[in-house]
C-alpha cells in the first residue's frame, strides 16, 4: 500500500488560505500534489453536505481553511465553520469514516509555508490511515 497516494478536497477561504495556497504556488514551494482546492469567500459558508458528499465520493480526506478567529472579514464565519467542524467529526463514523480524515485550519494570507506544511502534514496522516472506506467499496 506504500503506493496510495490520498485525494484531498480543501475548501479555502478566498481571503487568506486561497491567497497563502497561491503564495506557495508562486513561491515555488513544494508540496504534494494531492490537494483540489475548492475557493469559497468563507469557511462559514462551508455546508456540512459538501464534506459529507466529498467523503462519499471517494476524498480521502477533507480540508476546511481559513482566516484566523478574529480576523474572518464575514466577521464570524470562521467560529461557525468551528462549530460545523466538531458536529461532523462526531457524526463521521455514523457514516464510516474516521474523524481525522477531517480537519480544520486557520491560515493566514501570508503563510505560504505554513499552507505548503499543513498539506505535508494531511498526506502524511491520511498514508497511515489508509483509502477510505468510500473508495474501496467503488472498487469492489
């Protein structure tokens, strides 16, 4: 299994992690190329179906990022994409699917390097864990 390579769907702020991820593109910094991204103009705006419906369509792993707490410019978006975060991560095993396939960010629009990390970081982890439940049962 040493040749899995994870998908990964991000949903990305438009204001600072879309703009960190383009950072790091123009940086020429390196980092897996198992990420697509999904630009939303907030993590707020992230509907629980969307990450539910990923997962069912064989995402190995899901990505929510975006501005810091205090700094959302939809003024509070970012602490209800926080509460939407935890609710799934309780209700992802009801479906088959290990909570630490999910994770949320914050990422400012300058952290390039910090963008470039985290995707490392989330191959990294999704490897040991393994394809998704989802995408071995498309295969059978």
């Amino acid at each position: 299994m040493d040749d899995f390579e994870p998908t990964i769907i991000a949903f990305v702020c438009n204001w600072c992690t879309y703009t960190a991820a383009d950072l790091a593109g123009t940086s020429r910094l390196t980092y897996p190329k198992n990420v697509r991204l999904i630009r939303v103009m907030c993590t707020g705006m992230v509907d629980p179906q969307y990450v539910i419906k990923a997962f069912l369509e064989g995402a190995d792993g899901v990505l929510v990022s975006g501005c810091h707490p205090g700094d959302c410019h939809y003024i509070n978006g970012n602490f209800k994409a926080r509460r939407r975060i935890k609710l799934l991560k309780e209700i992802l095993p009801q479906f088959g699917f290990e909570p630490q396939r999910l994770r949320l960010t914050w990422v400012g629009a300058s952290d390039g390097i910090q963008f470039a990390e985290i995707i490392r970081e989330l191959v990294n982890q999704l490897k040991a864990l393994g394809p998704s439940q989802a995408k071995l049962k498309m295969v059978i």
